[in-house]
C-alpha cells in the first residue's frame, strides 16, 4: 500500500515536537535531578514527562497504532504503523547544559523505518525526513554532502564505557585517519550529517531501536546511506546495538571496516 507519509503525518510530527520541546525546555539548565537506570545511564523528569506526553498525543491521534519508547516500553509493537520514541537523545548533554541533545520521534511502517524528526528544542531546530524521499531542516530541503575518501571524512564517533574495551582501539585508528574526528555525538551528529555538515557517523553499542528509528528516515531521505555495521537494513526486528550513517554506502563500509579491525 502507497501512503502518503508527508500528508497524513507530518503536522502530527510537528505537534508532537512541540509538546516535547515545552517540556524540555521547562527543566533544560533548570538543575534537574538525574536518576541511573540498570544500565548505568541517566533518565531525568524531563525524559519521562516527555515521553508520556508523545504517547498521550499518538494514543489520541492514532489509537490503533503501536509505540515503542525508551522509557516505558513496547506497546501494540506488531502493528502496521508502529511509533519510535527517544524523549531526550543525548541525556548527558541535557544535564550538563549542552544544547547536543534532541527528541527524536520515529514512524515505522510494517517494522521498517518510514518518516522521522529530530527536534532541538533549544536551538530551534527541527529536521523531518521521509525515508529515501527527503529531508528538510527548518523546512528547507537538505541533501547529504558529496561523497568522500575516508582520508578526508568529517567523523562523529561516540566513546564511552558501553564500547571502552571494545572496538575503542578502533575508534581511535579511525579518529587519526579521517580528516575531522568529534566524539560523543548524539542525535544531533546524524542530523548534521543529513544537511551536510559531516560525513560518516559511527556507533555501537545503542541502547535500542529507539535510537536510530526516527533517524534512518533523514539520512536516506536526503540521500544518504544507514544501517547495521553489518549492512544489513535496520528495522523493528533487526537492531543489533550497532548504526552506521554517512554520504555514501562506500564511506560508510570503509569507516566500519577500520573499526572493525581492532575489536
């Protein structure tokens, strides 16, 4: 079935973000308390009123819809059209000040990725993609950079304890020879890379699908290249930890292939 996602979802996309971005900017810089989950990670107020608030609107809105979200779970997970919601991308960002972080919010349809947005609140920047059909930041269409040679990539990796001992020596190889490196990258590296500001963007070791869903959209939509490290499409049923993006397959296998080296 052909759908329309342009038509039928992108003003529910901009309502949602609106919601989110209110809260967010409530306790943004505000002193907000930080709780760890299990996994060591931190989760603050604003993360949890945000996601209740998207499935408030989305349960609304679309009742036979399913939602996944990192905060409170799975829900109608096997329906057609399924959201994918990341409240505060980038927690560590938010917490201490840094306008790095985003709302990610993702629409699959039958398990693969379909339309997403990244919405930073604070910068007042918004990107909306349909996947492999475009991507728009601010409501200006943006397309991927030209592709380049590894040598001369701008990279974004991100470096923590969830991959210190593993593929790190990788990392840093890649880090002396692409042409930029930046670490800890977030939501916002892959929304760079959609208009052209970077040019590959590592990781491994995500948390879930609420990760990458929203994201897959405006990498392919402005014409470039997303998946598992091991090439295979990201989906509902296919998400490994690993996500790889950049301006061409190429790049992106050459940037994976390194990293790789040195587990």
């Amino acid at each position: 079935m052909q759908v329309d996602y342009e038509k039928h979802f992108e003003s529910f996309f901009n309502e949602a973000a609106d919601a989110a971005g209110e809260i967010a900017l409530k306790y943004f810089r505000s002193g907000i308390a930080v709780d760890d989950k299990e996994d060591r990670t931190p989760v603050t107020q604003a993360d949890r009123e945000i996601e209740m608030r998207l499935r408030e609107l989305i349960l609304k809105r679309f009742p036979d819809h399913g939602i996944i979200g990192e905060e409170y779970g799975k829900e109608n997970e096997s329906g057609e059209f399924v959201w994918v919601l990341d409240p505060i991308d980038g927690t560590r960002s938010f917490i201490t000040g840094r306008p790095l972080f985003g709302t990610i919010i993702g629409l699959t349809h039958n398990g693969v990725p379909a339309v997403g947005m990244v919405d930073q609140a604070f910068t007042r920047e918004r990107w909306f993609g349909v996947a492999d059909k475009f991507c728009r930041y601010n409501g200006k269409p943006v397309k991927v950079a030209p592709p380049r040679k590894l040598e001369a990539a701008r990279c974004y990796v991100y470096l923590s304890s969830r991959v210190e001992g593993k593929y790190y020596d990788g990392f840093m190889e890649l880090g002396k020879v692409v042409n930029v490196i930046q670490y800890n990258c977030d939501c916002y590296a892959y929304a760079l890379l959609s208009m052209g500001c970077v040019d590959v963007v590592v990781e491994n070791g995500l948390g879930g699908i609420y990760d990458v869903a929203g994201i897959v959209p405006l990498i392919t939509g402005a014409g470039g290249y997303a998946s598992a490290w091991n090439g295979s499409a990201i989906s509902l049923s296919n998400m490994d930890g690993s996500f790889v993006a950049a301006s061409s397959k190429e790049l992106a296998e050459n940037a994976v292939k390194l990293v790789m080296k040195y587990p």
